[in-house]
C-alpha cells in the first residue's frame, strides 16, 4: 500500500490562481503571506503527513480504539507520538488567534494543510478538527476569562476539544434535547448523556475540552432554551494547569463502519455531583454559540471528502499503472490498465471531482477570511452571504464526492478492491461518515434552500451567478476554442441553475413540499455547476500560462473532461426537481 | 435489527405481470405451473428465509470464516444447520434436470426464491449461487458419465460447486492464465494456484466440485489454449459415493470488506503427485463452457444487487417510520422522519430503483427459459439474443444498484447508519463485491458494447427498443392521463437510447476509442431505460386492476417517481456519451 503524497503542485495552484493569495495577503494581519511562505508551509505539513501520519492510517483501522475498566480510551499504537509532533511543530495553532498562542494565519491556509491531515489518517485528524470548532466557538463566544484559562492549551493542542449535540432522541433535531444545567454560583452543575462524541476521551491529549449543549429549568422549551456550556475533563486553574476531575466520563465508544482509529464516545456527565460547567455566550442562546463553531466545521468537513478522494485516486492510480491486464484498443500487447478507456473514465472522474472539489472548497474557505478581515464593508458581506452559501455546498457536495471517488478507487482495484490489505475499501468505508456528520446532507439541503436561498430571495444565488457568468466571459474573450467550448458547456448549466432557482422561489411559495422535494437535487446541482466553474478559472489560468508546461496543459484536459463528464449532471438534477413535489408526496406512509 | 420479510407481492406481480406466467406454463415440461403453484413456492421460501437465514445475516458477518491448522474452513456459526434444512427441503434443486434428481422448474420462478436467499443472507447465498453456475456448465457440457457422479449430489445439494477463474496475474484477462493441465491416462493432473475461489472450502457439504480453467501444454498461447476441469475435493466412485482425497488444499482466506461470512479461497492444485481433473467438454474449449456457466451466474449476481436493495429498504423503511425527529412541512408537531421530502426522496429513490431491477432481473431470467423450451424457433432466436443483450444490463445495472440504495440505507440511518450494530453498514459492505465480481462492470459495459450491439448491428437493441414502444403505445392507449405522462417521458428516453445507439455503431467505425469511452454510460442508460420500461409494464398493468386496491395505486405512484427521479439519469450518459473520447483518452499516462 502506497503512502499519501501531498499534491502540493495542485494546492499551490488553487491558493494562488483560485482564490486570489494576494488579495488575501493585502488583508490587515496577513501581510507575510506570500506565494513562497504558503508553499513552503504546505511542504513542511507534507512531510508530517507522509512519514508520520499515513503510515499509521491502516494499522490505526486495523488496531481501533479500546475503552479500559477505568473509562481510560485507548487510541492506536502511534497516534499519540504522531499528535505529539504535531504539536511541537505548532500545527494545530496555524490560524488561531496570535493573542492565545495562535499563528494568525489565514484560515485559507490551514485549509489545504488540513486537507493533508485528513488524507493522510482521517481517523486521526478528527482530532485536531474537532479541536478547531471548539477553539472558534469560544474565541466568538467565550468571556476573556474562559478563553484565558483554556485558550493556549487548545490551541497549542495539548488539550482537545469535542462538541457535544446528539442525544439519542435528538439528532438532526435539538429540540428535544434533554441534558439539563442548573446554577450552582459562578458556574452550573451538568447532567445527561451525549453521543457520538468524537475523540470524547482520550490518551493522546492532557485534556479534553467538551463544549455542550444543555437546557435550563426556567429555558423556554424548543431550540430556544438550549445553552453551551465549557465542560472540562480536568478544570483548568487561573495559570492553565490541570485542576479537579470533573464529574464526567466515557461510557463506551462505537462500532463504526470506518474511522476506527477515531474513538466515537458515549460521554455521561453529573452522574455524581453534577459535572461543572462555564457558560459560554448568553443563557439560552447555546444554537447560536455552537454555530459559530459548525459553520467552520462543515467546511472542513467537506474537505474531508476532498481529502479521502485525493488518497483514493493516488492509490487506484499508482494500481492502474501497475497493473496490466488486456490489451487496450489501438495497442498491440498487454499493457497496463490506465490503457483502457474505461479505467480512464473511472481515473479522470476520481480526479476531476477531486480538484473541483478542492477548489471549491478552498474558495469557500478564502471567503471566511475576507469576511473576517476585509476592511471593506461591503466587501465583507459580500464574503459574508457567499461564504454562508457555500458552506452547505462544500459539507453537502464534497462529503458526497468522497465516498463516490472512494468507491471507484475500490472499483478499479478489480477483486483487490474488496480485500481490506488493499487500502481501497478502508477508504471508502472512512468516507461514509462524511455526508451524516456535521449536519447530514439532507440537512444542508434544506440550508441552502431554506436559509440560503429563499430566506435573501436568492440574492446571494443571484451574486454567485454573476460571478460565473463572468468567468464565462472571460473564458470566451480569450478566444481559445477549448475555453470556448468549456465556456459554453458552463454557460447552460448556469442558465439551468438560474432558471432551477427562480423555479424554487416561486413554486415554495405555493407548495409547501416543494423546497424539500427539491432540496437535495438543488444542492448537488449547485456543487456541480460550482465545480464547473473553478474549472473553469483553473482554465483560464492554466490557458494563460506557458503552454508547453505539462502541468497546466493537463489542467486543460481534466477541466474538459470535468465539462464532459461530470457537468452534466445537472440535466438529470434540474429534471428531478422540475417534476415538483407530486410522485415525492404521495406514497401514502402506510405503504413504505 | 429487523429481520427480512420476502416481499411476496410484488414478486407474485413480476411474476404474473412483467414476465407473463401464463406464457412460461404453455412452454413444454412447465405445464404444471401455475399462479397458485408459484406463489406456495415463494410463501415456502419465505419461511426459510426469514426465520432460518436471515437471523444468521449479521452474527455470521461478526464470525466471518476462519482457516483450521488442517486447511479446513470453519463457516459461521449456524450456517451449517441452515444449508442442511435448505438441502433437505429440496431447494437447491428447484430448475434443474429431472434426470438428475432436479425439479424441472423455470429458472424464472428460481430467480425469486433465490432472491430471497441472497436477501436474507448473501454470504451463505453464495454457496448455494456457485454451485448453481457449476451444475449449468456441467449438465450442458459434461459427459454423461460426469454427471451421473457428480449431478445427483450436487442438484441435492450435498456437495458445492465452485468456479476457479483467477489467477494472481490472470483477472479481467483469462489469456495469462497458468494453471495447467497434464494428460494421465482417462483423466488429468492440475497443478496451479488459484485466488477468490468462493465457497472453495467449508465445513457446510461433504464434497466441493471444483471447476478449474487450465492450460494443456500443447494448447495454443491465449484464451484458445484453456480447458476446462471438474477436480473434486473427494473423487467420485461410480455409485456417487466418496472416493479418494484429491491433492488440492485451501490455503488461506482473504480478509474482505463484506461478505464475511462466505470463504473467499486461495486454492492450490496439485502441490504433490497432481489434482485429478476430468475435462469437461472439449480440450482447449474451456472459455466456451465457462461463459455457459457464467451468464447465468451473471443475471443471479445482477439478482443479489436486487436483494441486498430489497433488504436495505426494509431496514431503512421500518427506521423511518419509527424514528422521530423535526416538524416536517405541514404538520405541527414532531412526527416520524419518513414525513420529511428528502426522506421521501430517500426511500422512494430505494423502493423504485428496487422494484425496476427486479423486474429487469426476472424478465431477463423468463428470456433464458423461453430461450432453453419455446417450441418455435424463431422465438428461441429472438429470446437467445434477448438474453445475451440483457446480461451485462442485468450484471452491470442491478450491481450498481445494490451498492447505491445499501449507501442510501446507510444514509436515512444517520449517525445510526455508521454503527455496525444497527445492520445498514453491512449490507453497504456486502453490496460492495457485486459491481467486482463475475465480470466486473466495465467488463460487462465493454460486453454490451461489442458483442451484444456492434457485433449484431444493433439488431438486438432495435429488437427491444421496438418492444419498449409497444409498451409506450399500450401505455397511451389506456387513455389514462397518468400513464400518458409517463409515456411521453419513456419515448424522450428511448428515442435517446436509439440515437446513442446509432451513435455508438458509427462512431465505433472511425475512432477505435469511442465505444471503449462511451459503453460504462451506454450500460447505465440502458439500464435506467430498461427500468422504465418495466415501470410502464408495471402501470398498465396496475392500471388495469382495480383501482381501489392499495397495493395497484402505489405501483403507479412508485413508476410515476421513478420517471421523474431515476429515468432523468439517461439524460447525463447521453451527454457524456456525445462528448466523444477526446477528454477520456487526452491525459498523457505519465500524468495521472
């Protein structure tokens, strides 16, 4: 099995063609930044991720997660080591904020960084992911004395952090949330059970930093009376040292499908005392609080998907090249599979979705920082309603790409594919958490309808679209026939898409299943036309630069194939939701 | 977990409706047959199904199957028990020669008992599937004294059959193969290694009949220099009793994603004094008498994407109905998930890729009957080419399928879809080998290209493009605005599915790369077209009934879903198809 090789070239190319470095350079704060700097940030994280993290990915699955008689977890032989090395070189801090020990850089950055992470050991790089949400809720959130007292240790990384939403009757809903909170001075006692809590507990960190959700007795019941509470392992004294054990423990980890290396955790808190809690943001408004943290995580989340396709296809690629079986058409003698054109077909959309995906990723990521950053006004809500708008595009889209690029990496493995030895097949079953967690896609689906789309009358749609459209022009004013006719292709799934919107604004109004009927259609074609049109800019860059260099002539060829073979997609997504909400609703529900 | 119940109606509705039982009972030998008849045949092995397989499904996927010091192979706890009921009530005789101690019974009335087996549990199903293979090749290629040894135990059960195909180098290409095969008086000695030898070894039937392809040293290079080989474990004395140990030993078995409870083998022949064989057919014909075993292997592979769907809808279906989460769009308060549109979505997108695959499965499977008996002629011919055209789309439609409703499944679990005990996971695990095994998918895309469209013409897709719109007029005919509808939406799709197809034979001609690029598309869009096809067959019929009966009106609301949601899929491969070979066939391989 093949070790993951950072695509450093490709994340290179999205930062600086993609999403505009220098205009991310030109934002206060960021004014190190430089093409070389992020380059040589990215080979250093490379080189992390290739000796140390990859080489644990298979063992770590094979190995899992253990919980001990005294509610110890014990994470895969090497994981520990590995996290400390992270660590030390400062990886977990890179664009946290530089007054609690962070690096400041922009989250743009960390991002293919993280990609790296992920591709390399998924199950292990949850870990820091979680950690990344939990920092964010209180760095918004958290009062100066909270951030103090946790801050440097999360962000250095000596302490993880978890979020604690799902209860077993309330998932994808938190209004029936049960874990109660109840005022006890300065702080508040803690009681109920969580699941699903990622790296919950742990001995690869000094401490696990969980932030849950609770409800007051004098709440109003719904979503509106749920609170986010800081609630430490081991609470932190003035100084930042370990203090007290706090009333809160393990109860058991999953059987899961993938991520094995990834303790999944039942965590009970109060089952003694009641387990101190510091309330983060206001009472009774813990959504709001855990948002901040979620919107940042469904991005990664999504990049997760990017990350599990890139290792799949470096494997079902370095297979293909290897292995020869039959003669291909226009050849003479066995060669290798790549010859054949369906092993192609098979290559080129693993890899077409992948740096499509990438791209549209990174974007939405760089979207985040010119909204956090941009001394215009104007310019940030711009950032503002773009970035909300691909958030559930990059979770919904990308963690679908995932599994479906992890499932062709098994395929083009032929018979290997299914033996776990492989690699392949951990993957795809790695991958499949990627469109539950976080939100599942249904449930971003019904974000970007909803709240993304409907709520601004599709303005922000509107303002993508523009965007696009100019980006076909600008592919058609180079006058180079294959832009023209990527331009083109783009240019009738924009019309489509447009029309697909006007449709969901006005039949929602007069249907009331239409904007669920329509939902997930409408995301997936959003993320393909968005992928269409990041090919597209890396085509244009790629046209404008030396043609005899392999790498962006190749740039040419995926996008073409992207045009080809994946774009049009939304034909059948468009025709899906045209056809309403009729043959959706009407199986009555006794006859499921 | 839920155990599986046997979807008794709507296979009685296939049965008498799609594929015209009335038809299969006028064929000779079949007179017995009867509505009646068939639907106490199913309700038996239904029985067996879910009270004996299926509660074996999951404690056999944790057990797996383990190698003994001796090269015995241990199956899962309880699957021996099993096979010895399935043995003793006969129903691994079902459609095969009476001579042998066979039933006599149409493969398409086979076809729905087996689905259940595969259902209900397809790790032990594949016991059953292989042997099935190895007695078709036998009793239409065997000599007579071949399968009076070895028929009656096999057609009873009470020994395996298996097919050994692969060979490490020797996959998709059967011309590398080296095992080979050495004259010795009345029989032949065999020596090689073979790999994924399913059921090769077991603790479950008394004997394993091994069918092995092998090379005799003055046979041509190539797939002309293969034979084929009957080498049992224990060699037959002329009563069928066990004779002598044969020289042929399992070596290990592959640890796999699913499945686990079915030995996948690594079997070697002939590591001391040669594995007796005895040729079966002709010498250097092997390849021939394989596909005859194989293409009925393919459609019962095609079958078990069916099952293992059918299994996971009904997992899903009762999670969804149960399951409590949000206030869905028109109601007031928390009710059950399958409210939602996109469970909806879900569910139906499960129920109808279900339903139009196995009615696909079966009507293909009736073609292989009328083909065997139809006493005219020209009948035999229109069903042999039917058949032949069906096999790939039945293989390579129904395995994709499997795969994408299992991963569906997985999904309207949610966070519960992750965890292995709540069942889902297995089934996406399982489902995984189908689109791999007997023929992979592009195998079977490069099938329907070459030898069942280019070779004839066309002549055969034109055949069944005719018979589709024959339904399409009936369907019109009816009056019914409903069936109107989805009329007008199947001819759209079969016209496109006529243009592909001339697209396909002329551009074949001028580019050697273009039916290689276009036949993974070409395989899907038949296949979703041959689904609404059925789905019509389904409406007219449903039509036709009652109107008040539930069970008819739902048929009509799943066929209206599936042309809205599924059908639209043709739309993107017909695209893709047009684009040519240009983007597949562009990247340079040294930049993959």
């Amino acid at each position: 099995m093949a070790d993951y090789l950072a695509p450093l070239e490709d994340m290179n190319f999205v930062l600086n063609e993609h999403l505009d470095l220098a205009a991310l350079a030109a934002l206060p704060g960021y004014e190190d930044l430089s093409p070389d700097l992020a380059a040589s940030i990215l080979e250093e994280a490379g080189k992390l991720a290739t000796n140390v993290l990859s080489p644990l990915n298979a063992s770590g699955d094979r190995a899992g997660v253990k919980v001990h008689g005294d509610a110890e977890v014990a994470t895969p032989p090497g994981f520990r080591d590995a996290y400390q090395q992270f660590t030390d070189a400062g990886w977990g801090s890179l664009q946290f904020d530089p007054d609690y020990g962070g690096q400041g850089l922009p989250f743009a950055l960390a991002i293919p960084v993280q990609e790296m992470w992920h591709a390399a050991n998924m199950a292990w790089g949850l870990c820091p992911l979680l950690s990344q949400g939990a920092i964010e809720a209180l760095e918004v959130n958290a009062s100066d004395e909270l951030k103090t007292r946790y801050l440097p240790n999360m962000i250095s990384g000596r302490w993880n952090g978890t979020m604690n939403l799902t209860e077993p009757q309330a998932g994808s809903d938190m209004a029936t949330l049960r874990t109660r909170a109840e005022r006890d001075g300065d702080h508040y006692r803690i009681y109920g059970q969580k699941i699903y809590i990622t790296w919950g507990e742990n001995d690869m960190t000094d401490n696990v930093v969980h932030l849950v959700l609770a409800r007051l007795p004098d709440g109003p019941p719904g979503v509106k009376g749920i609170s986010l509470f800081l609630v430490p392992k081991f609470i932190a004294n003035e100084d930042g040292t370990l203090g007290a054990r706090n009333d809160l423990q393990v109860l058991s980890v999953e059987h899961k499908l993938g991520v094995h290396g990834s303790p999944t955790c039942v965590m009970s808190y109060g089952e003694n005392e009641g387990a101190i809690g510091f309330l983060v943001g206001q009472e009774h408004r813990g959504l709001a609080c855990m948002f901040s943290m979620m919107n940042n995580a469904r991005l990664t989340v999504g990049l997760q998907g990017v990350s599990i396709a890139e290792r799949a296809y470096q494997l079902a690629r370095d297979h293909a090249l290897e292995r020869k079986q039959g003669v291909a058409p226009g050849e003479t003698e066995i060669g290798n599979i790549v010859k054949h054109p369906d092993v192609r077909r098979m290559l080129l959309t693993m890899r077409a979705l992948t740096e499509a995906s990438r791209a549209v990723a990174y974007v939405a990521c760089a979207s985040v920082d010119f909204r956090n950053k941009h001394p215009d006004p104007a310019v940030r809500a711009l950032h503002d309603a773009r970035s909300a708008l691909l958030t559930p595009v990059v979770k919904g889209w990308c963690t679908e790409i995932g599994p479906e690029v992890a499932s062709l990496g098994v395929q083009v493995h032929g018979g290997m594919g299914f033996i776990e030895e492989t690699g392949a097949a951990q993957y795809l079953r790695d991958a499949r958490i990627l469109p539950i967690y976080e939100g599942t896609n249904g449930i971003q689906a019904m974000d970007l309808v909803e709240r993304k789309t409907r709520l601004d009358k599709g303005a922000a749609v509107d303002s993508l679209i523009t965007d696009m459209r100019a980006v076909i022009a600008s592919a058609n004013e180079t006058g180079q026939p294959e832009l023209q006719t990527m331009a083109g292709q783009m240019n009738e799934a924009v019309t489509a898409l447009e029309q697909i919107k006007t449709r969901i604004l006005t039949d929602s109004e007069s249907d009331i299943y239409f904007a669920g009927s329509a939902s997930f259609n409408y995301l997936m074609m959003m993320g393909v036309v968005c992928g269409g049109w990041q090919m597209l800019v890396a085509s244009i860059a790629a046209a404008g630069r030396d043609a005899s260099n392999s790498f962006t002539r190749n740039k040419l060829i995926i996008a073409a194939f992207y045009m080809d073979h994946i774009l049009p997609r939304y034909l059948t997504h468009a025709s899906a939701i045209e056809s309403g909400s009729d043959s959706i609703m009407g199986l009555p529900e006794e006859a499921f």
